[in-house]
C-alpha cells in the first residue's frame, strides 16, 4: 500500500496526492507500538501474540490449503472439497491455523487438534464471539460493560445514568 503512485515520465500515476496523503497516514500509525502494546497485554493475560502473514488469507481454503483467485465481489468461499462459508469466516480459520502451525514448529510439536482451553481450564477464545453479542445486546438494553481484573471477559449490567447538567442547554460562545 505505501508504493509509488507516480509511474513514468510518459505515463504519471493517477491519483499521486491521495496516494502520498494515505501513504503519510499509513506510516505514521506507529504499527510497531501497536503490535508491543498488544503483546504486553497478551502476556499479561497469560496469552501470546503470534504474527502471520495474511497474504491471500481470503482465497485458499482452510480446508484444503488450496488457493483459488477470486475478486473480493464474491463474498462466499466455495471450494471443490464441499466447504461452502463466508470468505471472512474461511479467512480467519486460515489465519487461526496459520497461528497454531507457527506456535507448534516453535515449540517442536504439531498443531493441536479439537477444543483449545486457556490456562484456567475454561475455553478460552472460542467463547469469545458469543460473549461479546451477550455484551452487546446488553449495551442495546442499557446496560453498560465493564471489564473485570480477573482475566476473564464479563459483563456487570449496570444502568446508563445520563450526566449531570444533560438536561439543561449548552451555551456555545463565538469568537
């Protein structure tokens, strides 16, 4: 993404201020201290980060390792193997396998198989997408989230109070 957009003296770019401003943009994101700031707290979870490469995550199948190239239009992932889900959801089964095929050649095993459990012996990331529709169907409800010091995601419903003052208006001075 942070190539060139200029092209040739015969042939310019389209679109080279865009492209410079994105670029810009792109770069300045600080994407290093993102991946510390996240591995710190993976850690602390008693988690660990893992980086793969995401390259064409979204064409092979998690099934079969196949690569097919498709345009990003086609939102299904249908695979001559039978496998017929939402590209997104193959996406990120290959990236989870990718995950688990780097963690195992480092500690010299082989990728696990079936239900992975944390260090508490409850499932530890496969309720995660459940637990986070209960949270948010409770912030639909009114209710607000809160985050526990114990490692584990919950949510305490609490009632949403409006601030004070909200019911009074809000004089905006001029320059």
């Amino acid at each position: 993404m942070t190539r060139s957009a200029a092209g040739t003296v015969e042939e310019p770019g389209t679109n080279v201020a865009q492209k410079r401003g994105l670029n810009r943009s792109i770069l300045d994101a600080g994407w290093g201290k993102l991946v510390q700031f996240v591995r710190y707290k993976a850690a602390r979870a008693g988690g660990e980060l893992v980086c793969v490469d995401a390259r064409n995550s979204s064409q092979e199948c998690r099934r079969c390792k196949a690569v097919a190239a498709k345009p990003l239009s086609l939102r299904r992932h249908v695979c001559p193997c039978g496998l017929d889900e939402h590209r997104d959801v193959n996406s990120a089964g290959v990236i989870r396998d990718r995950g688990l095929a780097v963690k195992a050649a480092s500690e010299g095993g082989s990728a696990p198989r079936g239900r992975r459990r944390g260090p508490s012996g409850r499932a530890s990331c496969r309720d995660a997408p459940r637990r986070l529709r209960a949270a948010l169907e409770n912030v639909r409800r009114g209710h607000q989230p809160r985050m526990t010091n114990d490692r584990n995601f919950r949510v305490i419903e609490t009632p949403v109070r409006p601030l004070p003052g909200a019911d009074r208006p809000v004089a905006v001075a001029g320059r």
